[in-house]
C-alpha cells in the first residue's frame, strides 16, 4: 500500500537536495510514510516547528487534543503554507478524538473544536486516541462502539475524510468492526525497534488497514519515566550506531527507515530545526537486508512497551499483544 508512494519519494529525493514530499491526494493509499509528530511540542515552540517541517518538506501532521497545543500548531499550518505556497489540500493533517469526548452527544464537539484550533475545515484522518472513555465524576471505562459510529456519520458528511483507532487490542478492533460493520482505515500504535508488533502489522496488512508507528525512537521519548532495567536509549543502541556509521545516516534515520521498510508509517517528533531535517532525511538514508535484520533482532534481547496507562485508567489495555 505504501510501497509505490514511498518509491517515488526516494526517486524524489535522489533528483535534488530539497526533500520534498509531493503534495497528495486525501486517500490513505496515498499518505506519506514520513510524518512529523506534535506529541510533546510545548506551545511555546509548536508554530515555529510545524512552520519549520512545511518548509522544509514534511507534507504529514500528527496531532491530538490532548496534546494541549493544537492552536499552536494551527499557527504554524498557517504560516508554513503562506511561506512554501501551499494550499490545505496539499497537506494532510491527522488529529485524535480523547476520551473525555466519547460521549455521542459530545463527538461533533470535539471535531468542531479541533478544526477550529487547527484552522482548517476538514482532517483528513481522525483517530480515537484509546478505547477508553473518561467520564465525570467516574471511573475510566472501556468504551468506544457509541462514540465510533458518530465519527462514521462525520466522515460521511464529509467533516473527516478518514477515521482509525489508536491503541487497541486485537479483541477490540475485532469487536469494533463486527459490532459497527466500520473498519478503521489507520490504527495507530507503538511500535519500534524494543516492540516491532510483527505479527500485529501483518493481521492489519491482511485487512486491509494502514498502521501508524508512534514512539518510532523508542524509550528516547522523554515522556517515558527510566526505569533500572531499560534497554539503551535507541538512538544510542550500539547495533543502530554500527549501522548508521556503515550506511553514513544518523541513528535515528536508522529507526526511521525500518519502520517504512515494514510498510508502516512513522511520526517523528523534534523541535529543533536540524532534528527536523535530520528526520526528514530518512528519505535518503538506505539500509540493506542484513541491517534491518540486526534491528529485528534487538526486540530478542529488549522487548519493551514504553507507553501503558493500563493502571492509571484502570483499564487492561493491549491484551494479546507483546508486552502487554
């Protein structure tokens, strides 16, 4: 699915130094498998960010309400196409509907407020951010069929383009398509060297649904508290650096390149401007069959899951899955 876009992005780049991706059609076949991420961009530097990455070639946005920085990034959408010339169609734009929102009477409130922070007028991916809904006063339950056949009336009135799920387990995209007759078109989940999900890509791939790799640095987020008995921080993974110095690519286009190799997307975040760019050359960076079997092999020896709030909701999340 994403084989062919990801070629002619690699053909693109080879042709000149600005790493462009081409402006696209709002089709999920078509989004490009290098995105840039919002997750933890303080609003202080947000619009500066997403400015700098429309600049410099990113034509993907990931962005949620919980984030607490959508205006922000709303700033820099806007900046950054006045100053590439670029129109909103040219870009696609991604949020996640949270779970205080799962209410059907709430749903469309939550749209109507992303587009708003965001300034524009339509996504074209909306994702349910967990399967987990946050009521007042109550317990987090697990909860997400009523909220997901709205964001389906709103798709087909045309306010979303696509909708997906993020974070959930194997029982619950099952039930959610089985209950609602609705498949997801992306699901978003982590995944990276120390949690490649292997077998859970492939049962999206035989369904017929994108996947989204967040974390794609792994345990460099620094949203993930260390804990005594943590792998090596990714980016200093002495494997990745061996292959990133044989290759001549930085370690994190080292991660960022297996991640598209197994036809998931990836979403880096940084808001520094040469980390920026730095990412975004991924696009240039080419790994060889035995390189990506290295990493492979590092979730042998460190198999972790970064991000499980399992116990803060009060919630068994990710059941069936590795690390769980």
């Amino acid at each position: 699915m994403l084989v062919a876009w990801l070629l002619v992005a690699l053909a693109a780049t080879a042709l000149g130094a600005e790493i462009l991706q081409q402006p696209l059609l709002q089709e999920i076949s078509t989004i490009p498998p290098l995105g840039f991420g919002t997750w933890n961009l303080d609003k202080s530097n947000a619009t500066e960010a997403v400015s700098t990455a429309l600049q410099v070639g990113y034509r993907h946005l990931d962005c949620a309400t919980i984030y607490g920085n959508q205006k922000a990034v709303g700033e820099g959408i806007k900046d950054g196409l006045e100053k590439v010339g670029l129109k909103r169609s040219d870009i696609w734009v991604t949020s996640k509907l949270w779970n205080d929102h799962h209410d059907p009477a709430k749903v469309e409130e939550a749209l109507n407020d992303t587009l708003a922070d965001l300034g524009v007028d339509y996504l074209d991916l909306w994702l349910m951010h967990w399967p987990v809904a946050s009521w007042p006063n109550h317990q987090d339950t697990e909860n997400y069929i009523d909220a997901w056949q709205v964001m389906a009336k709103l798709q087909k009135a045309g306010r979303v383009r696509n909708i997906g799920v993020s974070n959930f387990s194997p029982a619950q995209v099952k039930d959610l398509i089985a209950t609602t007759g609705t498949k997801p078109a992306v699901h978003q989940f982590e995944i990276h060297p120390y949690l490649p999900q292997s077998d859970w890509i492939k049962w999206h791939s035989d369904h017929g649904i994108a996947v989204t790799a967040y974390s794609p640095f792994a345990n460099t987020n620094p949203t993930y508290t260390p804990e005594d008995d943590d792998p090596p921080l990714l980016l200093t993974n002495p494997v990745l650096l061996r292959i990133a110095a044989r290759r001549r690519c930085t370690t994190a286009q080292v991660a960022l390149v297996w991640g598209m190799s197994r036809g998931t997307i990836v979403i880096p975040k940084s808001s520094h401007a040469d980390h920026i760019k730095e990412n975004l050359g991924a696009l240039e960076c080419t790994l060889k069959s035995v390189d990506l079997d290295s990493i492979d092999y590092q979730s042998e020896t460190y198999l972790r899951r970064f991000n499980n709030p399992s116990k803060s909701y009060g919630v068994k999340l990710f059941q069936g899955l590795e690390d769980s």
